[in-house]
C-alpha cells in the first residue's frame, strides 16, 4: 500500500530522526536548567542562612558583654537594644528586629509595610520566642529566611528577643529572571539548530532517496539507473554497494537474457528440421532414413539439454560428491579413457604424486571435455597431451594440443556459453563445452586457463586448490611455471 505524502513525511527517517534529537535535547536543555536553578536557590538560602547566623552570633556576643558590665541603668533592656541597632550597619535584605514583651521595640531599617500584613503569624511566632527560632518562608512573592534569639536580663527580669530576618526575594526573582531568560534564549536556539538539522539530515539522507528513487525506475528493461556517490562516509558506501548489486543484477539479466536467445535459436533448427520431416514423412517412400535422421537430431537437443541442466545445477551446493583422491591414477585413468576417442599422437606428460579432494566424475567431465574440444581443432597424426602436477597448495590438470590454436579475441571470450571460436574448419556442437568446464573448476574453488597462440596449439589448464576451502589463486605467470617445468 502507498502511503500518501503527509503519511510518508510523517514517518520518514528523517522526521523520526529530527524528532528524537529534538526531545532528547530539549529533555537535557530542560534537566540543566532545572538543575542550575535548584543549585542557585540552594547557594542563596545557604548564604541567608549564614549570614543571618553570623549576624545572630554577633548579637549574642555583644548582649554577653553589655550583661557582664551591669552598667546600663533600669531600662537595661531598652538601651542594650538601642546600643545594638547603633552598632549595627545593615546590609540589603537583611532587618534588625527587637522586641519587649509581645511588641516589637524597634527595627533596623524599617520593615517594608505590608511584611507583617503579608505574614501575620510571624509576629504571633516572635511573641512566643523562649528559645532560639528559625524558619523558612518561601512564597510565589517572598522568600524569608529568620533567626529569632531571646533576651533575658535578669538584674530586672526584663525578657525581649532579637530577630535577624533575612530577605532573599530579589535574588530569587533575579535568579527566575535570568532562568527564564536562558530558557528563550536556548529554546529559541533548539529551534534554529532544529532547523539547520533538518535541512542537513535532508542533504544527509538524500542518497537513500535517491536509491529509492532509482530502485523504483529499474525495470527489466532498464537497468542502466545509478547512485551518484559523494563523500566517504556510510551512506556513499552504501551507494556504492547497491552501485555494485546493480552491476551485478545487470550482467545477469544480460546473461540471462544471452542464454535464453541463445538457447532458444540452437533449439529453434533442431525442431524445424524435426518439424519438417515429421510433416513430409507421409509423402517419402523410405521412412526409416526420415525417422533416423529425426532421432539423431532429437539426440542433439536432448545433450543440449542435458548440458543446459548441468550448467544450471553448477550453482547448486550439491553439484559435488568431493572425496579424496590420487592424483596420478586420476590423470592416467583419464588418459586412457582420451586414448580411444580418436586417431591421435597421445603422450602422457607427466603425473602428479598428491592425493587432492575433488569430484572424481566431475572433474572427468571436465577434463574430457578438453580432450573433445582438442579433438575436434586436430587433425590425425596431431599431438594431443595430457598431464598433471602439483605446486604448493594447488594442483593443476592441462590438456594441450598441436591444432590451429585460438585467435586472441577469441580466448576472451571462448568460456561464454553458445560461443564457439572462428576458424575455417566446420565445428559441431552448441559452444557449451568450455562453459560446463569452467563451471566445474569453479564448483571446486578453482579456474581454468588458456594458453594459446594462433598456428600454435593451445594448452587449457584446471587449477584446483588441494584443500577445498576458499582459496586465492596464483597469478598467470605463476600458473605456468609447473607446465613449463613439466614440458
């Protein structure tokens, strides 16, 4: 089902993507702030606290001494106060408050009109202050900090107290301030870098647009559409690789559509020359030469076949029954198999003292099919020669004969199924021959080689690794040295 454009917009990696970025950094935007805030409160009731008890210790100090003097008449209580609030030098926020009895006496400086009113139960808390009192009082208004002190002079038994109040609010509304100020500030940021992120997770994730994009535009008809790759990072190694696929899907659409053309025009004259008799065999007096030459050609089609299906289960992963096996009874067993085909000059040219892990029927296969081609661009009195060797962790199997040999542009392309090398001499056959090879070297991890020269013969060589696991194979001129050393 097509998702329409808001339904693809909405789901895309890209708005996926932008979205998570924006609430995981907007969550640690928001966390910071938070945190910072609650740490800057905390520091400023810290410092209400200390100097509120710094201020009180003061008091107490002074009240101690002007007690231990008994110098201050019968109003002790009355003059100790007034010669503290002289002493004391105030500093912003911070109020000097004393009180006699259940009223207060004085304060310094004075007390904003509407505290009291604000906080009535403070007054009602002072009143009542037979021992050292402290509070917090933080409102969406007010943040209050107090230390409450009693005074008792007892040459008089006058009783009073002292409060140290402390006034926090304009730092609190300058830290709220300045958090909400960060806060415009920083979302109004988020949403400039959530902007410079989309369009740059755009640029980012164009490439896999455009491979979608691409990939909707091949068809079997055309699949000559690319990624354009730009940059080093993961996305161009992605466009690479899918790059890479097509490359390979399109060789073997190539391939596939070459061997259906070519298999259906090798098949096409069999089955006209079949048609034709069949249809004819009513009028012809000598029906048995009619019906032999049907079966012969219906042979033809049924090796075509046969190869065909070869070929086809080449890919398979049970193509191969591997067993270990000797190789020098292997070459002389398939010389003497090749001596009996035709009338040649066959020499056995040296054998290889290994035992090697292959198919024995399939790499017979393969072999004899060499010696069929060899044959066939032979004449009799020609040398067909057969050996094998081992070098290193390879062993290798040529076939090399004295014909006409191959034209270069011919060996490029000789393997390639339906594809038969040009030559005066009139060749039978369907050109599969050296494609079932090829794929049988390959079933065994190895390759097959051509050596050739036109007027000179050619040599084809299987190389197999002795151990059946994947292997790296030689170069060419590394490949040649046992064949030359053998000759």
């Amino acid at each position: 089902m097509v998702k329409k454009g808001w339904q693809r917009a909405l789901f895309s990696v890209r708005t996926r993507l932008l979205v998570w970025y924006f609430l995981l950094t907007t969550g640690t935007v928001f966390i910071s702030i938070q945190t910072t805030y609650s740490i800057f409160c905390d520091r400023i009731r810290v410092q209400a606290e200390d100097s509120a008890r710094q201020q009180a210790n003061q008091f107490n100090v002074l009240v101690e001494k002007h007690r231990q003097k008994g110098a201050l008449g019968p109003n002790n209580i009355y003059v100790l106060f007034d010669r503290l609030l002289s002493s004391y030098v105030p500093t912003r926020g911070e109020y000097i408050i004393t009180m006699t009895g259940d009223r207060i006496y004085d304060t310094k400086p004075e007390l904003p009109a509407d505290l009291l009113k604000q906080h009535p139960q403070l007054l009602q808390a002072w009143k009542q202050t037979n021992k050292e009192q402290q509070q917090h009082i933080e409102g969406a208004r007010q943040n209050l900090y107090y230390i409450a002190e009693p005074v008792l002079w007892k040459t008089t038994n006058q009783t009073g107290a002292i409060i140290v109040l402390n006034d926090s609010t304009l730092e609190y509304r300058a830290a709220r301030s300045a958090i909400a100020l960060v806060m415009q500030v920083t979302f109004g940021l988020l949403l400039i870098f959530f902007l410079i992120a989309w369009f740059t997770a755009g640029r980012v994730l164009y490439p896999l647009r455009l491979l979608t994009k691409t990939a909707h535009s091949i068809t079997e008809s055309d699949m000559t559409q690319r990624i354009p790759v730009q940059g080093k990072d993961e996305i161009a190694e992605l466009a690479t690789t899918v790059n890479e696929m097509l490359d390979r899907l399109q060789a073997a659409f190539d391939s596939q559509k070459e061997f259906l053309k070519d298999a259906s025009h090798e098949l096409r004259t069999p089955i006209t020359i079949i048609q034709g008799h069949l249809e004819m065999l009513k009028y012809q007096p000598q029906k048995e030469a009619a019906i032999a030459l049907v079966m012969d050609e219906l042979e033809r089609m049924s090796r075509l076949v046969h190869d065909l299906l070869l070929l086809a289960k080449a890919e398979r992963s049970d193509f191969l029954q591997v067993k270990p096996e000797e190789l020098d009874w292997l070459t002389e067993e398939i010389y003497l198999k090749a001596k009996g085909l035709a009338e040649r000059d066959w020499r056995l040219e040296s054998k290889g003292l290994s035992p090697i892990m292959v198919d024995r029927q399939r790499l017979t296969q393969a072999v004899m099919n060499l010696v069929q081609n060899a044959i066939r661009h032979t004449c009799e009195g020609d040398t067909i020669t057969l050996g094998s060797a081992v070098k290193g962790d390879y062993a290798y199997l040529w076939v090399r004969d004295s014909g006409e040999g191959i034209a270069l542009e011919d060996q490029k392309r000789i393997f390639e199924r339906f594809v038969r090398a040009t030559g005066d001499r009139s060749i039978e056959g369907y050109g599969l021959g050296l494609s079932i090879v090829e794929a049988i070297a390959a079933a065994h991890s190895g390759r097959v080689e051509l050596v050739s020269q036109p007027g000179q013969g050619a040599t084809f060589t299987i190389i197999l690794p002795l151990a059946q696991t994947s292997v790296n194979i030689l170069p060419v001129a590394d490949l040649r040295e046992p064949l030359e050393a053998s000759s």
